[in-house]
C-alpha cells in the first residue's frame, strides 16, 4: 500500500491537479496536502525532478500570483482584494 505522498506523486506525475482535486482523490484533507507538499517538493529535487506550480489568478482583475513561494491559496487579491481566485495547481516535471 503506497502512502499518501506516494499517492500524491504517481498522481501529479499523470497530470495537473489542484489540493482539492488532490485531497479528494488520496482522502485526506486539503490542509494536509498543502503539508505534504512541502516535502514531495524537497524530495524531488534532491531526485532531480521538480514540482511545477500554475500559480493563483484573480478572477476579476486577473492578477497572477507569480512571485508566491507558499503552496496554499492565496486569501485575497493585493490589486482588487477580491477574494474570486483560481486555486494553484501542481505537476511533476
């Protein structure tokens, strides 16, 4: 039985997937994602691989959240301070 971070990168090595899509399909809750992505970006880079983030967006104004290190979603948008965002999104390339 894989465990969850296992789970998680046979997962987004398939294709792109946001925490909820994630947390769903692993069953767990997205908190916890967000945790366990953390650590499934430390080690795939000692591998060589990397973990690609689409970043958030604002659905209003269309900001994009590029500069953003956390891998949580952002509350509201700096610009506009709309809280309508696009969630990120995760991949293994």
């Amino acid at each position: 039985m894989p465990t969850i971070r296992q789970q998680i990168i046979e997962l987004l090595a398939d294709r792109q997937m946001d925490a909820r899509e994630l947390s769903g399909a692993v069953g767990v809750k997205e908190k916890e994602v967000y945790e366990h992505l953390a650590h499934i970006a430390r080690s795939l880079a000692a591998r060589g691989n990397k973990l690609t983030i689409r970043a958030s967006e604002c659905l209003k104004c269309g900001y994009v959240f590029k500069d953003r290190r956390r891998f949580t979603r952002p509350g509201r948008c700096p610009r506009c301070r709309e809280s309508h965002l696009i969630n990120p999104s995760f991949k293994i390339t």
